[in-house]
C-alpha cells in the first residue's frame, strides 16, 4: 500500500485555523490527522510539504520507520513545526492502517482499557468578562451535565499581576466555585503567565477553591522553575502541552516538576509518542491529561489514545464550536454523564469533507492572550456538540 499524496486544509474556526492533513494511498484508503498550531500555520504547511516529499511512494503501514527517518533526518529535531507536522502526518498513517484492517487505532494499540472517558470542558466563559458573567457560564455548562471546566482568569497579565488583578482573578474563581458546587472540577489555566513567585502566591490564593490542578503557571522554556511552583504550591501542577517527543518529557519526568501531564497529540509525535509518554508516567504514577483544545480530528485521535492508557485522567474538550464543524467532518460522538464513549469505527473513527473544508479557508488570526479579549473566542453563533 503505497502513499501516493499528501495535502493539508487549512480551515478557518474564528479564534484560529484547524489544520487537517490528508494521506492518499494507491488502495484508495485515505487517512486523515490533524496538525491545527495557532498562528505558525503558514510555516506549518511548508513543513507538511517536506514530509510529503520523503513519504510519497512509501508503504503507509511501517509508522514507526517512518517516524524515525523523518525525525532523525530533519537534523534541526523537535520544535513546534516540525513535530506538529509529524503528528499529524502519523496520525493519518494509523488511521490508514486501522481503515485497512476495519479496526479502530485502539485495537492496534492494545484494544481499550477505557470504555469511556470524563471530559472537562474549555471555551465555556465565551465572551464574559465579569466574576458574575462567567458564573452564569458555568452553570450553564455544568447542566449539560460536564465533569469539569478550564479556564483562565487572568486577564492580560504576563510575569506579574498586581493585588487589584489578582483579587479580580481570585474572584473569578469564587464566583465559579459557588455557582457549580464542588461537583465540578475546576482547572485553572495559566498559559505559561507568570514568574516564580507570581506563580506561588496565585497557588496559594487558589487552594481554598479546590481546583483539580494549575495549569503552566509559568513559561515552558525553563522546567527548573516549574519544579520550584510545584514544590512551593498547595495545589497540582499541570503541564506539558508545549513539549514536543518523550525526550523533551524525560527531563519533566526526572525533575518531577508536574502533577498531571498534558502533551498534545496534533504536537507531541502523534499517537505512538502519546502513547509511550503516557507510560513513563504511568511508571511514575503521574497522571495523563492530554492537551486537546483543537478540532474534531484531534479529539478523534486524543480519544483513541486515551482509550488505552491505564493512567489516563480527564479529557479536555472544547464546549461548542462554529457551526461549520458539522460540515467539515463526519464526528459522531455519544456523551452521557460526563462522559465521552470511545468510538469503535476503523481507524480514526472520522472523515473531513474536502469541499466543506475548502469552504472555510484561512484567515490570519493572532493571540489574544495578552490583549485583553481572552474569552473572545467563539462567535455569536455557536452550536454544542455534545
């Protein structure tokens, strides 16, 4: 079964572009991956296109060769854009290979050891911006019968914040906490905010709330200072969704310096390097929460993935989406209870519709982050998926 193509769809979803990779064989069994990276999308293309260039006349079933030579001949290894493409291209080689066997990845990988899986939930606070607002938010969120929701709280700020912002934040969270109850987790994201001892103080502030864990409280560059948070924090550490390959995790593992870790599988290697990541951790009796706050093609393979692994914790998922996920892919899922079924489709479970994607093209989109317009991250028309 040889690759004879390799093409990417870049599709426009508001707050940025998922990134789709298609790989054709001469069988006519088509797989599909996903390597959505928020504003590198262009640099992202390109890397797609060198891959294409090495796989195209390859025998789409020997995965793992093919990771290995991809990775060791790029000679610049790891890095968001190289790795975001490897992912992607990996995980459409699987979704070949179960397609192939009418089998879903998860039988390849070992069959389920998880039925189904909790969910937590992000994009939920859309558009709020006061304690009170977001509040409604979550018990809007909460009735839809969610196990938890992630959210940050902290503005525009970045290294510091000052005691008017911080009790904003704390705020926040209080008035979250009393809304839901505590039969919701709630997870605090910092998106790599703050420094050291920013980050305690807020560790601190948060624990009275109960939070499951807090997340990147500081920049991914320097593992050493997120082993000082985690050593001087009250509550769990979250981290790990901008890490790239076990290598980069061997060095979070061995400083011990996070509770719950969270690669992603559109940036990490794909599903074969979630999978082993997964076990070390496992070995380490770390909890695996894997990042996945990207599209349905994503959620398809974090869901296999997350059928197989013993220690595998909670699912992230994004709360709704623009109305045009429906046309783009095929996703159907079954929720109940806080909880999503593992599909059991060959493959991925998942197609994209190539016309509906090219529909939706791209369109520049930059971080909010640090502007101030953090919630505004779906547009005034929304549609659930669960």
């Amino acid at each position: 079964m040889k690759v004879t193509d390799v093409k990417c769809f870049a599709v426009d979803c508001y707050r940025t572009n998922w990134v789709f990779v298609e790989v054709y064989t001469d069988e006519g069994i088509d797989g599909v991956g996903e390597a959505t990276l928020e504003y590198k999308e262009k640099a992202l293309l390109g890397a797609v296109d060198h891959i294409r260039e090495y796989l195209v006349g390859k025998d789409a079933r020997e995965i793992g060769a093919h990771w290995f030579h991809i990775y060791r001949d790029a000679y610049w290894r790891g890095g968001a854009v190289l790795m975001s493409a490897l992912s992607a291209v990996e995980t459409a080689l699987w979704d070949i290979l179960g397609k192939s066997l009418g089998v879903p990845v998860s039988q390849l990988l070992g069959g389920c050891v998880n039925a189904e899986v909790p969910i937590y939930v992000n994009g939920w606070f859309a558009g709020a911006k006061t304690p009170a607002e977001f509040a409604e938010k979550a018990k809007a969120a909460a009735a839809r019968g969610v196990a938890g929701m992630k959210w940050d709280p902290f503005g525009k700020a970045y290294l510091r914040l000052t005691a008017k912002e911080l009790d904003t934040a704390i705020a926040c969270v209080a008035a979250v906490r009393e809304a839901v109850g505590n039969g919701v987790e709630l997870l605090i994201e910092g998106h790599g905010r703050f420094d050291v001892p920013t980050a305690v103080t807020v560790a601190r502030e948060l624990a009275p709330f109960k939070p499951m864990w807090f997340e990147e409280p500081v920049p991914p560059d320097n593992l050493g200072a997120l082993k000082e948070v985690r050593s001087r924090s009250p509550i769990p550490i979250a981290a790990g969704e901008r890490l790239y390959t076990r290598y980069d995790y061997r060095a979070l593992f061995d400083q011990c310096a996070a509770d719950y870790i969270q690669p992603d599988v559109s940036h990490a290697g794909g599903i074969a390097e979630l999978v082993k990541i997964a076990a070390e951790a496992e070995s380490r009796y770390l909890a695996f929460a894997p990042h996945n706050p990207s599209g349905p093609v994503a959620n398809a393979a974090t869901l296999q993935v997350a059928a197989v692994c013993p220690n595998f914790c909670m699912l992230e998922s994004m709360f709704s989406d623009v109305t045009w996920r429906a046309d783009v892919c095929d996703e159907r899922l079954t929720f109940q209870n806080g909880k999503l079924r593992i599909p059991q489709k060959a493959g991925l479970g998942i197609e994209i519709d190539e016309e509906a994607c090219l529909a939706h093209p791209y369109r520049p989109h930059t971080l909010r982050h640090y502007t101030g317009a953090l919630t505004d991250i779906r547009p005034p028309e929304t549609k659930f998926y669960y």
